[in-house]
C-alpha cells in the first residue's frame, strides 16, 4: 500500500486531520449504527451539555506496523471496557464495547496509509471521544450524545524520546477521593492544564500528583501513571482508587512478572520512599514508558540513582519487551496484539 508523504522521523505528538473518522449518534434512546466520515468537523448548539458541564471522556490507543508489515492495534478491548466505565460514570449511554473494537478496525483500515511504516519510531494515535451534544441548560444530563474516533500519526509524547525527565510535584490535587480520578473525563485534564503549564514554566515536564486526601502517597502525572524499580530490582508499582487504571502500566506488570521473571509489588508508595528507589518511569500510551531522572518538591531535589543520561537498566528491559510485543518481534500474551485485516 502506498503510504503518505511524510517525514515519519519528524513527526511530535500533535493533530493531523486525516482522511476518515468514525461517528455514530445517540438520540431517542439508542446509538446509530455509525459510519465513516471525511468531516473532522462537529457542529453544535451553544446550549450542548460538553461546553457547560464538561459531559465528556474520551481514550487512547495506538495502531503499530510490525515487522511482518501487518497493522495491529494493542488491547483495544480494554479501552473499549474503560471507555464504558468513564460513560457510566458521567450518565452517558456507553457505546458497546464490540461497536467499540470493529470502530476502531474500520477508522485504521481506512486510514491504513497513514499507520506510520515500522521502524520509523512513529506510531498511529487513536482517539475516541464521547460527548453530551445535546441542549442541557439546567444542571442535568444531555439526552443527546455523540461518539466518534479520529486517528493522527504521531512521534514521542515527550521530546527527547527516552532522556530521563525531570518532574516536579504539584501543589494542587488531581482528583478528590471518590472523585472521577479513575475514569478518563475530559474534565480530569482541565483541571491539570494550570498545573501542567506552571510546571513547563518551571522548566519540568509533568507533575507528580500526591493523594488528596492526605499528600502522603505518590498517585500518578497529568497524563501518565508512575512506576518505580527498587534497589532489590523490583518493580513497585503504585495502587490507588483515584488514578487511571492505566492499560500500559496493567502490560508492564504482566511484562515484568510473567517474561522478565521480575518481583512485582503494587500497593501504596509513600512520596517519602522515593528517595531510595533506584528507577522510576511514567507509563502510558503516550510515553510509552518515559525515565524519570529528577524530581523537584519543597522537600528537596532527588535525583534518581540511574542519573539524567540514560534510562536505568530494568526500565529499559520493560521498554523494550512491551515495545517489541506490540511491533511483533516479540511474543506477547494472548489476545494483546489485534491484527487489522486490510
Ligand atoms: C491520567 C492518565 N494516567 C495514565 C494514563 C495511561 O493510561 P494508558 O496506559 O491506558 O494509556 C493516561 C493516558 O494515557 C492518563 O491520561
């Protein structure tokens, strides 16, 4: 198939309309059947629900080309059955979970020109998106919604692909306990772009959001979960209610226990025992799985034994393997790698 002229090694990790999204409607009670468009337009009413009461969640998920030259997709099930749950969770009509999947396969397929070639570094982003479209002026669901999934290819979420990231932690919460911090709502992230731009400002990449109930516990970044490898070599992994069960993270800990034979633990991380971990790393579909070389609080700078040069060893490992499952030079567990028949 004849790709698109791009400069795949340039690309950043930004919107790029290509040539056909997904939509589908819900009015009177039940979803459309969904059809692929060439509009990358919505047209709303002022009064739609999303612009006032921010009733809207979304996902992420990737489209690779392996080495074999196939188009696979990575776990689309588990975006599709967190997606249901962020609609639940925000009174909106979750679209079912096996539309979900076929949407998906549909929107890369017929962008398959875009899936940038393996080895180029770049990967195809996908994003589903739900909205409360319909006229909502009282405090109150909508009764109208939309659903659609637009695909872009795009480079590292973070520049500087795998140098280690210096991080500071925030003085503001991300979610409250028994809040929305576990879901994907859009209004998640607006409440992180303050933040977020205070710690681009401050000259770090991401801050780290600590629990808001008592600022003890490390929970996870605007936009990625956190991860840490101790000096023993073994993978600590952050638990809490309030963050975003983050399918990359859930990979890399069946990556670590069951291919890299490594010990796993996930439970709550005391901000305090950073200081004494050897590794740490952000997670997600985004970055991967970016290093974390520094991080900055009102307590003092720590700096992370496997310094601001390179990634530490077992995260690279990590890196590696989940990477090479999902272009398929690697043998992953069953049922992770999605193959798109074009
Ligand atoms: C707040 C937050 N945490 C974690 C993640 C990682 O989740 P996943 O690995 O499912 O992409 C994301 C999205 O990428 C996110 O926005």
């Amino acid at each position: 198939m004849q790709k698109k002229d791009i400069k795949w090694d340039e690309l950043g990790f930004g919107y790029q309309p290509t040539d056909f999204r997904f939509e589908a409607r819900w009015k009177d009670g039940e979803w459309s059947e969904g059809q692929l468009t060439d509009n990358p337009n919505i047209e709303l009413t002022e009064a739609a629900c999303v612009f006032h009461y921010a009733q809207c969640c979304f996902e992420g998920l990737k489209a690779y080309e392996t080495v074999n030259g196939d188009i696979v997709t990575f776990r689309p099930d588990q975006n599709a059955t967190r997606m249901s749950k962020s609609a639940t969770r925000l009174e909106m009509p979750p679209f079912p979970e096996d539309k979900f999947v076929k949407a998906v396969e549909a929107v890369v397929r017929a962008n398959a020109s875009w899936v940038p070639p393996f080895g180029t570094g770049a990967t195809m982003y996908i994003r589903p998106v739900m909205i409360g479209s319909g006229p909502q002026i009282g405090v109150a669901p909508a009764h109208e919604f939309i659903f659609r999934i637009f695909v872009m290819p795009v480079g590292a979420y973070f520049k500087g692909a795998v140098k280690p990231l210096k991080l500071q932690v925030a003085d503001y919460d991300r979610a409250a306990p028994r809040g929305t911090g576990d879901i994907k709502a859009g209004l998640n992230y607006a409440m992180s772009l303050h933040p977020t731009m205070e710690a681009h400002r401050a000259g770090y990449a991401e801050n780290i959001y600590l629990d808001p109930a008592t600022r003890t516990y490390v929970e996870e970044t605007g936009g990625a979960n956190i991860l840490f490898v101790n000096k023993e070599g073994k993978l600590i992994v952050p638990k809490s209610d309030t963050i975003l069960p983050s399918i990359t993270r859930r990979s890399l800990v069946t990556v670590a226990k069951d291919i890299l034979g490594l010990e796993v633990e996930e439970r709550t991380v005391r901000f305090d025992e950073i200081k004494d971990m050897a590794e740490c790393a952000l997670c997600g579909t985004a970055a991967v799985l970016a290093p974390v070389g520094m991080i900055h609080s009102e307590a003092g700078d720590i700096y992370l034994p496997s310094g601001m040069d390179e990634m530490g060893p077992i995260c690279k490992k990590l890196r590696e393997t989940l990477t090479g499952i999902q272009m398929g030079e690697i043998e992953g567990p069953a049922g992770w790698v999605h193959k798109i028949e074009l």
